[in-house]
C-alpha cells in the first residue's frame, strides 16, 4: 500500500512540471507571434541581428520561462525599495552591469522560487527513498535549504561583481595607454574617450561599455564631474576611481590633461608590477600545504618504504 505522502509529493511534482511545460510552450507561442508580427510590420523583411553567438533555442526558452516566472514572483514578493535598501541594490546591479529597469523585480522572484525548489526537491527525494518525513530533522534540512535557496541569487550577484571588477582591473591598463596616447595626439578628452571605447571593444567589453555610457552622459549635457564620479559609483574599482579624482582636479585646477595621464599611467604600471611582484612572493606560501599533504608524504613513502619493507623482513627471518 503506497504511503500517503509519496503520493502528495508525487502530484504535487508532476503538477509543477506540467506548470513548467505549460509556460515554456505559452512562451514559445508568445515569441513566434512577435516574430510574425514584427515580419508583418517590416513587409515580410526579417529583422536584421547582430552576428554574435548565442544560447541554443532550448536553454534561451529555458532562461525566459525562469525570467517570466521571477518576474510574476517578484511582483509579489518584492519589498518597497524606499531608502538606503533600494539605492544598494540599484548599486550592486550598477556593479554587475545589470541596467534593466526590471531587473530588482526578477532578483526578489527568484530568491523566492530557489527557496522554495530547493526544500520542495528534498522533500520529494527523502518521499522516493521512504524516509520518514515528519522527524525534526528532516524539518531542520528543509528550513535550511529554504534559507541557502533563498541567498543564492545574492551569492550569484556577488560573484558576478567580483569577475567584472577583476576584467575591469585587468583591461583598465591598457584603457588609460590608449587615451594617454590619443590625448597626446591632438584628440580632445570626450573624443578620445570614444575612440577607446571604440578600439578596446574586443579585448574589453566592459570598460568598453561603461566610456559609452561615460561619453553618452557628456553628450546628454551633464557635467563632467557627475558623470565622472557615475562611473566611478558603476564600476566601484579603486584604479577607476581614482582616474575620475584625476580628472576632475584637472578640470578644476587647469593643469595639462595629457600630462597628468601620462603621470597616472606611469604608476598605475608600477602599481601593477608590484601587485605581479606580491602574487609572485605568496607563491611559495601557498605552495606549502600541497607540499606538505600531497607531496612530502609520497616522497616519504617512496624513500622510507623499501627500507621499512626490509627492515620488517629481517625481523621476521630472525
């Protein structure tokens, strides 16, 4: 006789799944008549796209089902983000270069949804294996895994931060060469911070995205003080930051732009010299704990074995 919670759990699962088949066909449907629509508007002209690789069409069907059901959950469960909450999440989206308005909206949907699959999957695994599903401990696993479901689209945010500041770090270098170097040939500071964002579109996107935007705010008419600390505030690197300072003061105090960048370019190069100079020093630091667990004791097998081996047979022969 089947247990009553295997059967709860049973259609309760492939309820959702069919939940989950039900919005990927509804948003598949969704996306084949806005193409027809958009055909109809262009007269039968496909929209021209831009020849960059993407996802396969099942995990892009895939991620929009996720998006659509984040969004529908956020609406929900998303708090009022009046004060200091709001303007740090805005920020922490800044950081990760996530600038779509709804984007707040899909972040409280789907740490609602991963806290709530994660304990739903436990459950329905612990109903598979008949284990008792009512025990304390059993109760303690789902609220924890309610509460890792419900911090991982934080962990997720806060690695995503983490690599594009480091692409900032590695590109911002040879950013500032390129400008050092357009300034000195004539170019004005708003043109030669374009023609970067142009040149260093392929090595780096990021730096490469956040100068348009720079040069864009300057063409909208906002004062180079403002958009420069935006892009300090965007990218919310130390080297950025600190080449917003510089140009600002030059700005303020009328010094030559092309020689203060050169003098910041000369040490931002030193600075990274040493930071290589410092990784290269904690190397052998941090070698010792593979010598001393992995290495040292094969080698000590190796070299003590056969005369430990020997030894032992001589004791036994006599």
């Amino acid at each position: 006789m089947f247990d009553l919670a295997i059967v709860v759990s049973a259609l309760v699962f492939f309820g959702t799944l069919l939940l989950l088949l039900g919005g990927f066909y509804y948003a598949k449907y969704r996306r084949e008549h806005a193409g027809l629509v958009e055909k109809v508007k262009l007269g039968g002209i496909p929209r021209l796209v831009e020849a960059v690789p993407d996802a396969p069409e099942s995990s892009r069907s895939l991620k929009d089902v996720f998006l659509r059901t984040s969004a529908w959950a956020g609406r929900m469960a998303k708090p009022t983000e009046n004060g200091e909450n709001g303007s740090h999440l805005k920020k922490l989206f800044l950081n990760a270069g996530i600038r779509k308005p709804g984007a707040a909206t899909v972040f409280w949907g789907a740490k609602v949804l991963c806290a709530a699959a994660l304990p739903v999957l436990a459950f329905f695994l612990r109903a598979v294996m008949d284990r008792p599903l009512l025990q304390f401990e059993m109760l303690a696993l789902l609220g924890v895994l309610a509460l890792i479901g419900f911090y991982l689209p934080d962990l997720y945010l806060k690695v995503r931060i983490r690599r594009r500041k480091n692409r900032i770090v590695k590109g911002f270098p040879d950013a500032l060469d390129l400008l050092v170097v357009c300034v000195e040939a004539g170019m004005g500071l708003d043109a030669a911070i374009n023609r970067v964002a142009e040149e260093i579109r392929l090595s780096s996107p990021v730096i490469s995205d956040e100068l348009r935007i720079l040069n864009l705010e300057l063409r909208a008419g906002k004062a180079r003080v403002d958009a420069l600390r935006n892009l300090g505030v965007r990218t919310d690197v130390e080297e950025v930051r600190s080449f917003a300072t510089l140009l600002v003061q030059t700005d303020r105090f009328g010094t030559s732009v092309a020689q203060a960048l050169r003098v910041h370019s000369d040490a931002m190069r030193v600075r990274r010299y040493q930071t290589a100079e410092e990784l290269a020093a904690k190397l052998p630091v941090k070698l010792m704990i593979p010598l001393i667990f992995f290495i040292f004791p094969a080698i000590f097998v190796v070299i003590v074995g056969p005369a430990v081996i020997q030894i032992y047979h001589s004791i036994i022969m006599r």
